[in-house]
C-alpha cells in the first residue's frame, strides 16, 4: 500500500481515502515507458503532505452525498493533487531542481524535454480524472479558469522578478494565482462533490482561499528562517531567483534604501550579502510583522470554519488547518 | 481581419471559418501581460496551415447541424488548433528554437521560465474552448486520451533518440501519436460536432489517421530533400538530434552497416557528415522508398474520401486532401 506523509497516521479516516487518490492516480500515470513511469511514481509516493485533496475530502465530509459517489469523490480529489504535481514537474525544469521530497526530478533523471511533456501528460491525467468524476461541464469549465489563474500567477511572479518596486498587492495577486486558487478550487470542489448546500460551496471556497494565502506566506516566511537542514531545501532561495516576497516587501516598504544596494546585486548577492539581507529584515521586524499578516488569513479562515454548521467533520477541519498554520515553524 | 495562409484563399468558405477560429483563439488569450499576449498572439497570426480546424470544419460541413450549433463548432475546431499551438510553444523549449513561422518564440522572447507555464495556459484554453463548445464529457474525456497519445508520441521519439535499431513500427507508432493523433480526433470531432451519422464519424477518424500519418511522412521526408530557404528552418535537423525518421530508417533496414559508423558520431555530424549521409540515403533509394509509403496513406486516406456520400463539401476534402499530401515537394 502506498504510504502517506506521516501527519495523516492521526486521521486514519482521510488517509484511507488519500491512499485510494494515490492509488489512483498510479494507475492513471501507467505508461508504455517504464523508466518514466519509475519517476513519476516516486513523486507520486513521495509523501507529500497532500493537502489539496485532503481538504478536498475534508469539505465533501460536510455534505450528505451518498456512498454511491464515492468513486467520484476520490477522482475528483485525486484530480488537485495531479494539477499540482503538473505544476511541480514543471517548476523544476525552470529552477533546474536535482531533487523534489529527496528524489530526482524528472527533469534531472530524463532531461528538460521529457519533464516538459510528463508535467503535460499530467495534465491530461488531471482532466481525464475529472471527466470521470463528473458529468458537469460546468466543473470542467470552472478547473480551465483555475488552472488558469494558477499559471498566471506563476507567470506574474516571473516577470515581477528582480522588481524592486512590487508592492504588497502584486505579491498578493500572484499567490492568491498560483497557490490559493488551488486551495481554493479543492475546497469548493470538495462541498460540491460532498452535495453540501450553495452557500456552505461558496463559503468553502472562501476558506480555501484564506488557508492557500496564509500557506504561501508562512512558506515564504520559511525561506527565510529555516536552515536548510530543517526545510530539506535550499533556503533564501526565493530572493537569490528575485522573487521578492512578504517580509521583504515589508522591509522594502520600510526602509528601501537599507535594501537597495543589496538586491541591486541581483543574481550575484553572495552568502555573506544574503546574512546582511536577513539581519535587516529581522533589524525592521519583517518576519514577525509577515507572521502578523499571515495570522490574519489564519484566522479568517478558522473563523469561517467555525460559522459551519456543528458536526464532527468541522472539529477536524478546524483542528487540522490550526495545526498546519499555527505549528511552530 | 486576421489573414490566413494564403492556400485558404481559394476556399473563402473555409477561410471565413477559419479567420472565426482563430478571432476566437485571441479572445481567449487575453491576459494582463501584455507583452506575452503579443508573443502568442503573434504565433496565433503567423499563418500556419491551420490543417487540424481546416479538416474539423470540413468533416463538419458533411453532416445536418444546423446553425444553432455554428458557435460550438467553431469553439471545438479553435481548441484542435489550440491544442497544436501549447506543443509548438513547448517544442521550441525542447529545440532551443529562436524563430518560428518568422517571430521569436515565446521562449526565446521571455525565457523558457515564461514558456513553460504559456504553453500550459494554451491547454487551459484548449479545454476551456472545448467546454464552451460541448455538455458532453465523453467529448473531453476523448480529448484527454487523445493528448495524452500526443505527448505519448513525442516521449517516445525522445527516448528513441540516437537508437540506431529503431524499426518501422516503432517510429509508426511514434508519429501516429505525435501527429496523426490530433488529425484523426479533428476529423472525428468534425464530422461529431456536424452530426454525422455514427459510421460516417468513425470513418472520418480513419481518415484523419492515415492523413495524419502520410503528412508526417512528407514532412519527415523534407528534412532530407529541401533547402533551408525552401522550408523555411534548418533542414537535416532530425538526424543532428538524434531523431531517425522514415528515410534513414528504410536506410539502416537496408544496409546497416553503412550508415553506422556516421551514426554513431551522435551530435558531432559535421556537414560533410550529413552530405555523405544524404548521399547514402539516395543511393538507397531511400526518399523514393519513403515517397512510396507515405503515398500508400495517402492513397488510403483517398480512397476513403470517395467512400463518403456524394456531396459537394466531399469534393472540396478530396480536393484539398489530395493538393496537401502530392504537392511537388
């Protein structure tokens, strides 16, 4: 049985239904090329935290649809999960990543050319896990203007990069793109899928939007304060690539002429301009006043939860999203 | 007025069509950045041949829809183009390719950061346009295994590359997905959105295929005959990447040992490499052998035209079909 990340050993509810969305996802990602399909598997097993379809799950939870949907559910959930290995496969060609979750990408194990078209293929398993899942074009609408909003966020961050004028509002649009959205879409689709009523898929969707934000920005955060032996990825990465995110906006906003003359060195900012860059953020307060902005979407969202009406599935909801947003990074 | 390639000029039927298609295909397009919007839009206007929406609304015309369904049409005939366009814009990534039809390309313009995700974004539009045209997730669901025998076919070809023991079958089946795969879902999906009758779409598919097939022979077969000036990007380029189409491979079932030892200088083919290499081909009756079995598709393809009802849009397909795949090469 394919494991899962080790934080859903304390939900074994969703983890069942997580392991049928791996499950099927290997199924659908068989290909003809086996040295491929070795690669892609070891992302899809790799265990990561799986969060888009586990909120996914967690929000059908809330509904009263039947057991006779559940083939539905899982395709459905499965199918956020493949948007964003597509979008991983594809962030790694551009960031030339060697590893992902401790194993070689795609990219670096068969080259550029395939990782362009397995994150492809994936797509087209995302799409196919959808069709399965429903009848309704309209959902298949709604993912084309999801996906979309996801890649234009992507595209924005890229060709704000090096921008020493963004503004806390671009930074804002770009991840409610490339990673709320995400959130966004699985929540909804999880209250649609779970037959909840209108307003409780509506205001799902608002969650997921609030959690998505708050994710990125505390993912951001940790750019900056982890080493990278606790992050398992290179750290200050985001700012040596010029994406310039919350607390240095923050920092930029405050006192850009202490900034200026660091990120004016561009591709080139060495280790030691790089420990000068974290000790001004820390001297202005960045981090904390960052964490203050994230705990604003946390809350938000918790709030928001709390307004669902009182069930068992809520409690976990709630707990999950304090755990996962609150824990001390 | 968006123009078309000028071949479309004799047919101001199809033309009209067309010019709707592609209208279309840059209102969907439309995104805040302005300078990759030029980019694509650009690569949108370059006067391709437009062969796959061509033969979607010819196989359209042989059925009863009536004028309600013009919109659905028109959509579903954009997103066979569409589709074509997000693997050119990631064909140029995997070529490194700087100019293509006349502009830059959207990875030598913007990087290939940007070229990755734009190309993403055109199949967010090809499922968006296909949503708007239909309420029937068989349709998608068609256009999901179909893409995926697409990117199928071009992960075989590269992880064929440089494999001096390629056989027919193997680059068969390569070009049947990679190319003739969206001719046959054009065609089918033509003749579907027309309201044919069901044998008339099956045998529409069949079609599409064998055209498919033949137009990748030719083109394939180009790479050896033409003069850069002529077709208009480098020739002798599959060989350099290590891509053995038709005429080397009838060449290395016919005398192996010949062409080895050029072979095996992999992507140190010097010029007088490929002259000798050319030569070689020509000595074999290579060309004329790989003409000879591109013509049993086309003949094929042909054939099956007649078969179809005798009606005017009939003439125009076999016509044109006919003009495409015998022009003097």
């Amino acid at each position: 049985m394919v494991k899962t990340h080790p934080m859903w050993d304390d939900y074994p509810n969703i983890q069942a239904h997580l392991v049928a969305c791996l499950e099927l996802i290997i199924e659908k990602t068989t290909i003809e090329n086996k040295d491929i399909e070795k690669t892609v598997t070891a992302l899809i097993e790799s265990q990561g935290k799986l969060l888009r379809p586990a909120y996914f799950l967690l929000f059908s939870q809330l509904g009263n649809a039947q057991k006779a949907a559940y083939d539905n559910i899982i395709a459905a959930a499965a199918s956020t999960e493949v948007l964003h290995l597509a979008t991983l496969i594809h962030d790694d060609i551009i960031d030339e990543a060697a590893l992902r979750r401790g194993n070689e990408t795609v990219h670096s194990k068969h080259g550029q050319d395939v990782a362009v078209y397995t994150g492809d293929l994936m797509i087209s398993v995302y799409f196919e896990l959808l069709a399965d899942a429903t009848d309704s074009v309209e959902i298949i609408q709604l993912n084309t203007q999801s996906m979309k909003q996801v890649l234009l966020g992507e595209i924005n961050q890229m060709t704000n990069a090096y921008d020493t004028a963004i503004t806390f509002d671009t930074y804002l649009n770009s991840i409610k793109g490339k990673t709320a959205q995400l959130f966004e879409l699985s929540c909804y689709e999880g209250a649609y899928f779970g037959q909840c009523k209108p307003e409780v898929i509506e205001q799902s969707g608002v969650i997921g939007q609030n959690i998505g934000i708050a994710f990125q920005m505390l993912d951001d955060i940790l750019d900056y304060t982890q080493t990278p032996e606790n992050l398992s990825k290179p750290v200050l990465n985001d700012v040596k690539q010029g994406i310039y995110t919350l607390p240095l906006i923050l920092g930029l906003e405050a006192d850009k002429d202490a900034f200026l003359p660091l990120l004016e060195k561009g591709e080139q900012l060495s280790d030691s301009d790089l420990a000068d860059l974290v000790a001004l953020l820390h001297e202005h307060d960045c981090i904390e006043r960052a964490h203050g902005i994230a705990r604003e979407y946390i809350d938000k969202a918790l709030a928001l939860i709390e307004q669902l009406l009182d069930q068992p599935e809520k409690e976990v909801l709630y707990t999950l999203t304090k755990t996962l947003l609150t824990k001390d990074y």
